[in-house]
C-alpha cells in the first residue's frame, strides 16, 4: 500500500480513530451550545477516560462546534508546575478575539491585571506576560492576588462581553487534573457563580479518571456544575469503522478477519487503533488487508509503542518508581485494571507506608491513578503487559 496515501498518519485523515463512536457526546455538546444560546442554565462539562482513548481529539471536535455557532473560545493544558493566570489569560485573550466585540477594552483591561498579578514585582521583564493588549491595565478589578476572588471577576466580566452580542464563551482545558489545588477552587467557584446569574461561559475539562474525585475534594458542590462523559475504548463496531471508513476513502478495505484481528491487539483504544492501522497500511502489499498483514505488522507497531508511547513515559520515572510499576504489573497479571497498593506492597516485600513517596509520585506524574480507596491503576492501557513483557525480554 502507498505510504504517502496512508490515512492512519497523525494528521493525514478527516475521520480520526478518536472521533469513531464519539457521536452521543458530540450531539450532547450541541444541545449545550443551543440550550446557552437560548438563554438556559446548563452544566459544564468534563470528560475522563485513561491516556490513548481520544480525549484531546474530542476536546478540539467540540471547540469546532463552538467556533462553529460563533462563540469565543480558547484552549489550555494544566501542568502540574504552572499556575492558572497566564495559559487561562492568553486562552481567555484569543476568545475575546473570536468574539470581535467592539467595545472589548474594558474586559482587556481586566484580563491584563489578572495576568500580570501572578508576576512579582521585580519579575524581569522577559518573564513577564507579552500579550500584545495596547489596551491600559486596569486597577481594582481582578487583581486582588486572591485567585478565587480575580478568576470570579474576570469570567464574569469576559461572559457578560458575550451575552451582549448574544453569544457566549467556552474554555478548554486539556490535562485539567493537573491544575493546582487553589486553581481547582477557584475554576469550581467561577462556574457556581456565572451559573447562579445565567451568564453564558462553560469550561470543558479533559482529564484522567479520577478528575471528579480531584473537583469533588475542592468543593463539595462540584457534583453539581460540571456533567461527566466517560471515554472509554470503542466498542467492536466502532473500531471497525475507524479502520474500514479511512481505507474505504482511498479505495481499500479490511477482510472480516483482519478486522477482528485488529481489535484483538489493539483492545478498540482509539491511540493503538491509529499506530497498528498505520503499520499495518504501510506494510499490506494490497487490498484487501488480510489478518495475514496485520500478523506481520504487529511486531513493527509494537516495538514503535514501545520506544514512543510506553518508553517514553517509563522514562520519565525513577529507579525506584519504576520498581513499583513493575510490581503493579506483576500484581495484575490478568489486566483486570486496578490492584489493592498492598499487593503491590507484599509484591515487592515492602510495607505499604515506606512505598508512599513513590506511588504519591507516579500518581504526580501521571503514570497511575487511585480507582478507589487503597487501589491503584495504571493511566495508560496495556502500560503492564508492556512492563512485563519488557521484563521477559532482559
């Protein structure tokens, strides 16, 4: 098959693997944009799944809609070291643009001192915020220091820009469970109190399982702003589609088998359906694509998962973090998903208490998350059989 035709290339086809199967919460979207749109109260929204099963994908999908019915809008990733005011602030600056409101001094005014208040005063000038806003900073109005306090003041003030033109503002937040504890507050504080006076501004969160255990512990009333979508792996039909409709585009198709050989190895997660069916197109000698083809690129992809998408993240832990992953995967030998921490305690011969700095890092850094109280799974699928077949191989 003709490498530069293949659609399963990032970037190279309209029709994603991460989109297939997405349709409910696409459509759930729309009726969010028309429900605002008319005027009605309605929930932010946070969609939660493991790494590698399309929510970045779906997050850009449902910005496209908004951008499409005339919204502002602006997008951000957490990280775990950074403070909310200046990715929220150049986010907030690009929604405003997308409104082209007039009269939008004001509201950049105020959007300069939110931003500029998280740089000390002796901050060097090359390490302060260059938004390019000619417009003056503002006193008084969104640059008390406290985030809570600012962040209720600058949404207020960027949602009513908006519903002057009849429109209104979504904001995007990829990696949300990265955000700082009092950032979490204050973004579940400003959606309370734009909720309570009906103004039109929602956040879109994407993040890891447990961002609604992370919301719930900032305000207890979280349950109640934000509606959950869980993204999980595409069922068997949903996968074929992502493989069958990109090829049936360039004139080639799967056979039966090969399709459910595809599903076999990739488990229906959108990430590995996209690497195995590039491989897999680069290799097939013609259409169609035989269960023969899939058994020969397999290896291929795999060793490619394993330096880009496992290995990279392995590398990102320590020595010491790396024995307990590894002792989470022998733990887990069936992949039922999440293990009691004790076992992965009595796995290595340890007490639960002296593995705490390292299970606390790993969680950090995004690698395992707490399912439930006392177990523990892995953020990336597959993440143990990789560990353990990398253990096999030493």
């Amino acid at each position: 098959m003709d490498p530069i035709r293949n659609p399963y290339a990032p970037g190279a086809g309209q029709r994603p693997p991460e989109l297939a199967g997405r349709d409910p919460q696409l459509e759930a979207f729309r009726f969010v944009l028309e429900r605002v749109a008319r005027g009605r109260p309605e929930r932010s929204i946070v969609l939660v799944g493991l790494r590698g099963v399309g929510k970045t994908v779906l997050l850009n999908a449902t910005r496209s809609l908004a951008v499409r019915a005339g919204w502002g809008t602006g997008k951000l990733e957490a990280r775990p070291d950074q403070g909310i005011r200046r990715p929220l602030g150049a986010a907030l600056h690009m929604a405003i643009r997308e409104l082209g409101h007039p009269d939008a001094v004001a509201v950049l005014s105020t959007l300069k001192a939110f931003v500029e208040r998280a740089a000390p005063a002796n901050t060097k000038a090359y390490d302060r915020w260059n938004s390019g806003i000619s417009a003056p900073t503002v006193t008084g109005r969104a640059d008390s220091g406290d985030i809570e306090i600012d962040l209720v003041e600058l949404l207020t003030d960027v949602a009513g820009l908006a519903a002057d033109q009849g429109k209104g503002v979504a904001v995007f937040i990829d990696e949300m469970q990265d955000l700082g504890p009092d950032d979490v507050s204050a973004l579940c504080a400003a959606c309370h109190e734009l909720g309570q006076q009906g103004l039109p501004l929602i956040v879109v969160g994407a993040g890891l399982p447990h961002l609604p255990a992370v919301l719930s512990a900032s305000k207890s009333y979280s349950e109640r702003l934000f509606s959950y979508a869980r993204i999980d792996r595409l069922d068997r039909e949903s996968a074929d589609l992502a493989l069958a409709a990109p090829a049936a585009d360039e004139g080639a198709e799967f056979t039966p088998e090969a399709l459910e050989a595809m599903y076999r190895i990739t488990g229906g997660y959108p990430y590995f359906v996209q690497a195995y069916g590039k491989v897999v197109w680069d290799l097939a000698p013609n259409t169609p694509i035989t269960a023969e083809d899939v058994a020969v690129a397999a290896p291929e992809a795999e060793h490619e998962l394993a330096v880009g998408f496992f290995g990279s993240r392995l590398e990102r832990a320590t020595a010491a973090e790396r024995e307990y992953l590894r002792a989470m995967a022998d733990a887990d030998a069936d992949d039922a998903g999440a293990v009691p921490s004790a076992l992965v305690a009595e796995t290595l011969g340890r007490k639960p208490q002296s593995l705490s700095p390292a299970r606390d890092a790993l969680i950090k850094k995004g690698l395992i998350y707490a399912s439930e109280r006392g177990r523990i799974a892995f953020t990336v699928p597959h993440f143990g059989r990789f560990l353990r077949a990398q253990a096999e191989a030493a």
